[in-house]
C-alpha cells in the first residue's frame, strides 16, 4: 500500500527543505494522552468493544488499517446525532496533551526544527483541541497534515479523507517521502502509536513509539513483527533528551536506535 502514490485531494504545507532536523508526529494519543476518535467512538458512537474488534483485524494482519472500518467509527458518532462542534467541545473538556509535549515544542522551536501533526484524524478538531491546550499563538507555528470534515446543512457531517484511493484514507508515508527526494534531505524524527503510523514507520530516520499502559501498543507490535527499529518512549520528556542527543551530536540516530528506549 505505501507503493502506490494515491492522489492527494488536500492541499499540503511546503516542504521544510532548509531545516537540518524535522519532526513529524501523529497527534491521537501521541501528542495527547488519548486517541480523540476512539473517545469519540467510545463514549459518543458505536462503543469500545466493537472499536477494539476491528483494531485487532489490523494488527492481525487480516487488513490494514481501514479506511472504511474508520468511517464507520465516525459515522457512528453522527448517526447518534452528535453535531461536529459538540465533538469538538467534547474534545477539549476531555483530550489531554501529553506531560512532555510542551516543552518539547518549545525547544524544537527554539532551536529551529519544524514541528509537523500528520494525522488520521480532522484537521478542524485537531486544530481546535491543541489551540485549547498550548494556546493558539504556539498552535499556530504548527503545521497540521490531516484529513477534513464535511457538513451538510442538516447538521451531519463527514470525513472527507486526503487519499480517497488509499486504504489509510491518508496515508501518512506521503508526509515523509517528499523529504527522501531531497538532495541534502533533513533528518526526520517521526512519532507515533497506532496501526494509522504504519505507513509511515518504515521511512523515518529515527522512530519514537510511545508506550501503552491499557495494553493498545498496535504500532509496537506491528513494528517489532516487521524488525523496523524504534524507540519507545513513555512522554515527549523522555523522548526530548534522546532527540537533544542527537541534535548536538552526541549520538548518531543508528546508536539511539540500537538503544530502543528513550
Ligand atoms: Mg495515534
């Protein structure tokens, strides 16, 4: 699936060809704590135990993360007669950055390394929530590559996916991949937590993968199945100091790497 290059119907951000360091990071339950479609799904939609069914269809290998099955997540929230912007309050009362994220950002900003949200999730609600937790000035130097939303006059409201031909809807790798063209291309540190980081696992320089607690590590699975080296990470705190390391230096992303937790 990461063959093919399925056309994109969302514009993207430039390229940031520049810079010597990227970071390039999924947002639900990387940045934030919790995955915001699955609390969605959970608590407003078709609920957990169905979720979870079709989550471990992925990681079994019987179907790659589905495009369609994420829909359906979704259009179980509509159908329960939940408006988008109820959604998007509901978002903001409950979803929580991670303990690390700030400061990170802070620093990377500081030290002139682009922070990049590559997400499954709907730009507009992504957008809304982090503005709510960082501040919308610190939101605003942050670029988000997601998909959109779609309301109809009545109130119900879809998602309008970037790679309508691409079983991952968006499929992340084609954030990453304009980068590998580069003649002098930056590294690129990617972050991630679930089966939509699939695509993408396998083209970062150095991948951070953040540890579970309920048990729901899908992109650790997967990338410990596939032998593609990662790092776990438990918060963006334990993860700053692994990338300062490598920004000033003092390890290579190979050493990092072969260390396999942050
Ligand atoms: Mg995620």
């Amino acid at each position: 699936m990461t063959d093919a290059i399925p056309e994109s119907t969302l514009p993207y951000p430039p390229v940031y060809k520049d810079k010597r360091f990227v970071v390039l990071s999924d947002w639900d339950g990387t940045i934030t704590t919790q995955d915001s479609n699955d609390y969605m799904t959970d608590n407003l939609g078709f609920g957990k135990a169905r979720r979870r069914a079709g989550n471990l269809e992925i990681l079994a290998g019987r179907q790659t993360f589905s495009r369609d099955g994420f829909r359906e997540m979704l259009e179980s929230i509509a159908a329960n007669g939940h408006s988008f912007d109820e959604c998007k309050e509901v978002l903001k009362k409950n979803i929580k950055l991670d303990v690390g994220f700030k400061d990170f950002n802070a620093w990377c900003a500081a030290n002139d390394i682009p922070v990049v949200i590559v997400s499954s999730g709907m730009a507009p609600s992504i957008r809304a929530v982090l503005s709510n937790l960082v501040g919308e000035e610190v939101a605003d130097t942050i670029d988000i590559i997601a998909n959109e939303v779609e309301i109809e006059d009545n109130g119900k409201w879809h998602i309008n996916f970037r790679h309508p031909s691409s079983g991952y809807g968006h499929d992340k790798s084609r954030a990453i991949l304009p980068y590998k063209d580069l003649e002098s291309p930056p590294l690129l540190f990617f972050f991630g937590d679930g089966v939509s980081d699939m695509s993408a696992a396998r083209h970062a320089d150095v991948l951070f993968v953040k540890q579970k607690d309920d048990g729901e590590n899908d992109l650790a699975a997967y990338c410990t199945r596939e032998g593609i080296k990662h790092i776990i990470f438990r918060d963006f705190a334990q993860a700053l100091r692994v990338v300062q390391a490598v920004v000033r230096g003092e390890k290579t992303p190979a050493e990092v790497l072969a260390a396999g937790k942050a």
